[in-house]
C-alpha cells in the first residue's frame, strides 16, 4: 500500500503542478489585463517585507504587530509618492513647458527634417504640422468608439491598483516563511510566489537605480554642461522628468528618451543634436556595464535576452507584455536554473 501511495504524494509532482499553475495564472494576469494589480500587489508585499527589518529595529518584537506597523507605512508612503506623481504629470501637460508643446516642437523638426530628406524617404514623413494634425484627427474620428471608454478604463486601472496593494498587504500579513505546517501542494504554490516576488524585487528595484543614475547624468548634461557653453535647452525639466520614467523599461526606454533628446536639441541647432547624440552614446556605453553589473547581475541575463522577451510578449500582449517582459523572464529563467536546466 505504501509503494502505491509513495507516487501520489512525491514532493516533484506537487512542484511540478505549481509550477503550472503559476504559469496559467501568468499568463491569465496578461490575458485578462490584471497586470496593474499584480505589480501593485508584489510591490506592496516587497515593501513590507523591506520596511519590517526597519520596525524590528525600533523595538516591535512581535512579528505582527512589526508587520501591521509595516503595512501603514508603506502604505502612507505610497499614497504621497501617488499623489507627487498625479501632481508631476498635471505639471507635465499644463505650462510653457509641458509635454503638448514638446510634441508641437518635435514636430515642427520633423517637418524641417523633412525638407532634407532623400526623395524616398519624404512620403513617410508630413510635409507640415497641419498634415500631421489632420492625421491626427482622422485617427482620433476612426477610433473615438474606442476613447469613450478611455475614462471608464482609467477607473478599472486605478481599481486594479488598489484591489492588488490591499492583497499584496494581506499576503505579506500572513505569510510566513516556514512551510513545515503547510500541505505540500500550499508549500510549493508558496516557493513559486516567493521566487517572483524574488524576481520582481531583483528587475524592478535594480531598475530603478539605472534609470535614476541616467537621470542623473542625462540631468547633468543639460543643465550643467550646455549651459556652460552658452546652449539652454527648452523643455529641461519635462526631459528630465521623460528621460527617468521610460527609463524604467529596459533597453527601449533608452531609445525613447535619446529620440527626444536630440530632437529638441535639434530645434537649437544641428550641432548641438549631434553633441547630444555624441553624449548619449557614451552614457549608454557606460550604461552597458552597469546593466551588466545591476540587472545582469542581479537575473543573470544579457540585455539582447531582455529585449528578445520583451519584443516577444510586446507581439503577444502589447504594453502589458512589454512592462511584464523583464519580470516574467526573470522569474521563467530563475525556475530553470534551480532544477539545473540552465
């Protein structure tokens, strides 16, 4: 009786079903654009297993009540940093300054760009700004179906968001890290969402340095080392503010803030455009090795493997699966190299 049961309560076969499990529920996440709400729940659950260590150290013994003190910190502090990033985007959109003048002033260099374009390539690009807002009003007629629901999904977002930080809270309330009074099926769907936790922490967190140290240096460029040579870029601080947010998305986040860069340089003149590409070319050599060191480091993967998956489930799933990307293959790429696969 006991040879018979042995197979049924083998420990790979309970990891083996939660591993599939984990799966489906990714791909489910991606499926049914819960995406928000699972980044607002690890982020939640990082946190208060960061910010613990910090309480204990205060003098809470008990690991609730360090846990609970935990949970409305983080929280409090999530809510003011929200709420300065609601305030930093209205500031982006309002102003002399703001991201619509931006984009009226990239436009006006495309269509000087065009003006100096081989023959072959003009038909791709407007010949005037009111050819490109008539494109853009054709499509904003074509698609209006579409943007009336563009407020009712800004409200489901922000849904998800908060439903996903309440349950990232309540898991890292209760969870604990030994598994010895847990059925096995539990203590391997427990292993499976420790080690994406694991992997978010790693690709997020680590990302977060990168983009705040090519903020910093982009930062330095043009408000200290242009100005020394006589060159005031308009839209300093909407750059600034553009260079650090895409910068959180590896690899592509880099091309959208440099295309920007040198585009408003640009409106200055030619040579500063190629001074600023000059520039960036060399930050981002140096940005190489850090990638190397931080993320690289961090997940063990180079950057044409981030950008294989990221093109991959950006094909599959759009925006979702380009945000996903980094984690998901973190995630993917630390299972198989546990069980020696990699």
């Amino acid at each position: 009786m006991d040879q018979l049961r042995r197979p049924l309560i083998d420990r790979s076969v309970f990891e083996a079903i939660s591993v599939v499990v984990a799966l489906v529920v990714l791909y489910a996440v991606l499926e049914l654009q819960l995406l928000s709400a699972l980044l607002a729940g690890l982020l939640m659950a990082q946190l208060v297993h960061l910010t613990v260590p910090l309480v204990n150290r205060m003098g809470v013994t008990n690991h609730l009540a360090a846990k609970g003190i935990s949970i409305v910190l983080v929280t409090v502090a999530l809510s003011v940093a929200i709420s300065l990033a609601v305030l930093a985007i209205w500031r982006l959109t309002a102003g002399p300054e703001s991201l619509v003048v931006l984009l009226q002033r990239i436009a006006e260099v495309i269509e000087t760009a065009r003006n100096h374009s081989p023959e072959w390539v003009k038909p791709y690009i407007p010949s005037s700004i009111e050819e490109l807002e008539l494109a853009v009003s054709k499509w904003l007629r074509e698609n209006a179906w579409q943007l009336q629901f563009v407020g009712r999904d800004v409200a489901v977002f922000l849904v998800h968001i908060i439903i996903g930080t309440i349950i990232g809270g309540m898991i890292a309330f209760t969870q604990s890290g030994s598994t010895a009074h847990k059925g096995p099926l539990a203590a391997e769907m427990q292993e499976r969402s420790l080690i994406l936790g694991d992997a978010f922490r790693r690709v997020v967190f680590s990302q977060i340095r990168i983009s705040a140290i090519n903020t910093t240096l982009t930062g330095l460029y043009l408000g200290a080392v242009l100005p020394l040579f006589g060159v005031n870029l308009p839209f300093l601080k909407t750059m600034i503010a553009i260079t650090f947010m895409v910068g959180l998305l590896p690899v592509v986040g880099n091309l959208i803030s440099n295309t920007v860069i040198v585009l408003v340089s640009f409106t200055v003149s030619p040579l500063v455009a190629a001074t600023s590409l000059a520039f960036l070319v060399i930050i981002h050599k140096l940005e190489y090795f850090l990638n190397a060191r931080i993320i690289g480091g961090q997940i063990r993967a180079r950057a044409w493997e981030l950008l294989v998956a990221m093109l991959a489930l950006e094909a599959w799933f759009g925006v979702p699966g380009l945000i996903a990307a980094p984690i998901y293959y973190a995630y993917f790429k630390d299972e198989l190299s546990r069980r020696g696969f990699i």
